[in-house]
C-alpha cells in the first residue's frame, strides 16, 4: 500500500538496537483504537497474528487526542516495545492527520495524529504511521485472512460501533472509503445498521439482519463487489445472522476477528521499515 521506505542505521547501531527497531525482524507493534477499547499487542507480521496476548484499556471518555495518547502510550511501554508503531483510528486519516470523527471526540478533526503519538512515545514521525481502522482490518484480512487470494473489487465491513468499510482492487487498498456513511431510506447507514444499535435497541438477530440486508443490497447496487468481507466484533458470533443476509453477492466472515485492526497497523507500519 506505502512506498517501501528505505531506512537508514545509523552507524553506531548494533545487531540488538536494529532489532528493537523492528528491522530485520518479523516482530512488529499495532494499537487498535475504537470507541469502546483501545487495544494493542506485539504482532508476528510475516505470520499475521498476534505475538502474545494483547493488553485493552477503556477508552478515555470523552476521547480526546490527548487522553488517547496518553493510553497509547501506556499500553506501549507496557510492552517494552521500541520499534516502529501502527495506529489505527475510527476516522478519516490522510497524511498522518484525521479528517473525520463520527464516533469519537471532535477534536479529533484536522489533528496531525502521527505528529501527536510520535511525540507522546518518544519517536520520529517515520516511526508511526496512522490509518483507518476499518483499512487496517482489511489489510491483514487481505493478507491472511478471507480476502487471501480474493482479486476483483472485495470490500470489507466492520460492525461496530458504526461501520467501517476498506475497499480492495486486484488487493490493492482505495483508502478512506466511508461507504458505512451510505444514506439509506434517508439515513445515515451506520445509525440503522451498526452492531451497536442491534444492541441498543436490543434487536434479534432476524431483526438486525434485515437491516444489514437493506444496508448491503444499497451498497451492492453501487459498487458491485466479488466478495464482501464481514468484520467486527460481531464477525465472532457470523453464524447467527450471516444466513439471515439476503443479498447478491458472497459475504464470509472475517477470520482474524477482533484482531485485524491490531496486526493491519502493524503490517502497514513494519512495511515502511523494511531495508531493501
Ligand atoms: C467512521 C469510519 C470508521 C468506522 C468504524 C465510522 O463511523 O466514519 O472512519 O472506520 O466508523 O470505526
């Protein structure tokens, strides 16, 4: 997805300060950030899981850059980690900074997010690479998950707390797609369709599958995927409402679950490390 960016040691650095760096080594780090929990662990990249158990913390109420930071930050020193960081925001992320902020504090509009993380965990802006979380999942789903060996347009779809959509030509990722902000029936899709209003309204799953069926049926008419992949923590329980689904084309359930997002971040991140 990124220019491999060749990096450059400096001279006095040795075997074990290279490999803290993330460098030459198959170990890399992602923080998973969403409304509910901020989530992160070392991720064996070039196996595409987790390398241990991750640590979650709540997410600081109300969410500002700031106090997520600070979480950040506290879940990485947990891990003793000093290598590169992949971040993952519920937002729009161009360049480092988030551009949108449906589901979490405000103030996270026009914010340089990677400026702000470098800074808190003490690295060079190279160093952390921020991106959308619902991207991130579907970077590692392509990689190692549903979407392997998936060409045509595949679109993955996290049900959360809203909707989050990563949309792959042929594997390679159009970022920042949005497509859970479809207005549909003169809604705003992820207000209807969202794994949190199934909750909220204490939906069935019959219920709530119809919703995700009007919601998809609108999508499809649209962009015609091959595949689409459903995400999110709700993907966990995909036996209970993907045979509800009653739409055009084949959904399967993401197979990395609630870890996507965490081992995404680290790819992308870790991929801008490699030495060529
Ligand atoms: C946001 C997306 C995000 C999704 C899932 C939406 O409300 O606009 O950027 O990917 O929620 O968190």
């Amino acid at each position: 997805m990124r220019s491999r960016m060749p990096y450059r040691l400096a001279n006095s650095a040795t075997e074990s300060s290279r490999k803290d760096l993330g460098m030459g080594t198959t170990r890399g780090f992602g923080v998973d950030v969403g409304g509910s929990g901020i989530k992160g662990c070392l991720v064996d990249v070039q196996a595409g899981a987790l390398d241990g158990e991750r640590l979650r913390i709540p997410t600081p109420q109300p969410s500002t850059p700031d106090a997520v930071a600070d979480v950040i930050a506290e879940i990485v020193d947990k891990f003793d980690w000093h290598g590169p960081v992949g971040v993952t925001l519920p937002c729009v992320v161009t360049g480092g900074t988030a551009r949108t902020a449906a589901n979490v504090d405000k103030g996270w509009i026009g914010t340089d997010a990677a400026a702000l993380f470098a800074e808190r965990l003490g690295r060079s802006r190279d160093e952390v690479l921020v991106l959308n979380d619902a991207d991130a999942a579907g970077l590692a789903e392509m990689r190692y998950g549903a979407g392997v060996g998936r060409s045509g347009t595949v679109v993955l779809l996290t049900f959360g707390t809203g909707i989050g959509s990563a949309v792959f030509l042929d594997g390679k990722l159009v970022p920042n797609t949005e497509l859970g902000h479809l207005e549909v029936d003169g809604h705003d899709a992820e207000t209807r369709a969202a794994a949190s209003v199934k909750d909220e309204l204490d939906l069935s799953w019959e219920e709530w599958a119809a919703r995700v069926t009007r919601y998809i049926r609108a999508l499809e008419d649209l962009i015609w995927p091959d595949l689409i992949i459903a995400g999110g923590g709700v993907s966990k329980k995909a036996h209970k409402w993907l045979p509800l689904l009653d739409v055009r084309t084949e959904v399967v359930p993401a197979t990395l679950k609630n870890d996507a997002g965490i081992v995404g971040a680290a790819i992308a991140v870790h991929e801008r490390f490699v030495v060529d």
